[in-house]
C-alpha cells in the first residue's frame, strides 16, 4: 500500500492507525534518508499501541524500549552498527522472543536479519510531503 503525508503529524496518525493492525512478535524494517520520518512513523505506532512515554529516536543507545502500551515496542536504530552480526550481538533474538512490536530504523545495515519483516519505506517528496510504502504484513485501510 502507498500513502502520502502531507506533515509530520499526518506520518504520526498513520504509524498510530497501522498500529491497529499489529500483533505480538511483528517485525517492522524502515527504509529511508536521514530526516525521512521514520521516528515520526514509530511515534504513532507507540500512540497505537497506547505507550505513554515520550518516544525519540535510538541512535546513541541502539534500542529503547517502551513497556507501557497493549504491546511492548522495541525501537531499534541501526545506523551504527556495521552488520547483521552486530545485531544479533545485542541480543536481536531475545527481542523478537518477547512477544513484542520490534521497530528497526536503518534496516538496510542488516537486511538479513529483517527477511521477514514489514518493509516501511519512507522518501521526500518535498520538504512536508512524505511517500510511504508498505508492503508485507497484514494490509489495512487510511483514511489520510
């Protein structure tokens, strides 16, 4: 499925309705330039899933981890990590065996880890504009 969002808050309300439509141990693999809005996309998939805290990006600490919401979200960043090995290092298996929603930013640092994953993919159109692309994964109907 494709979508255009017109600002970061419409990619919010988008991750927040394909929330909806996740169940214990989905894998969601995000693909896009720096700025793209991935976080933005996790943002409303934490607001989906009813997590109350403040959600930011992982890049320093690799994972954070948001327990409060009908599912735990593991929000996972990639981009310092040179390989799939390093992942699998942190403990990428113990993730995905704790029956939650694990989010991976950067997932092209390691593609064969997330064969089977949700591909989100998010370009520029413009400086508001977003193109996001789902495929894989269960389909579900926006209304943006």
């Amino acid at each position: 499925m494709e979508y255009v969002t017109g600002s970061p808050e419409e990619t919010e309300a988008l991750g927040k309705q394909f929330a909806e439509t996740l169940l214990p141990g989905d894998v969601i693999a995000f693909y896009g330039d720096l700025g793209a809005g991935k976080t933005a996309f996790t943002r409303g998939i934490a607001d989906g899933l009813g997590i109350s805290e403040r959600v930011t990006s992982p890049t320093y600490t690799i994972v954070n981890e948001y327990l409060s919401g009908r599912l735990p979200l593991f929000h996972f960043d990639l981009y310092r990590l040179s390989s799939s090995d390093d992942l699998f290092d942190i403990g990428w298996e113990d993730y995905l065996e704790r029956g939650g929603v694990c989010a991976v930013e950067w997932s092209e640092r390691a593609p064969d880890a997330l064969e089977q994953a949700i591909r989100v993919d998010i370009r520029r159109i413009d400086d508001q504009k977003r193109r996001i692309t789902i495929t894989g994964g269960r389909s579900f109907d926006s209304g943006i």
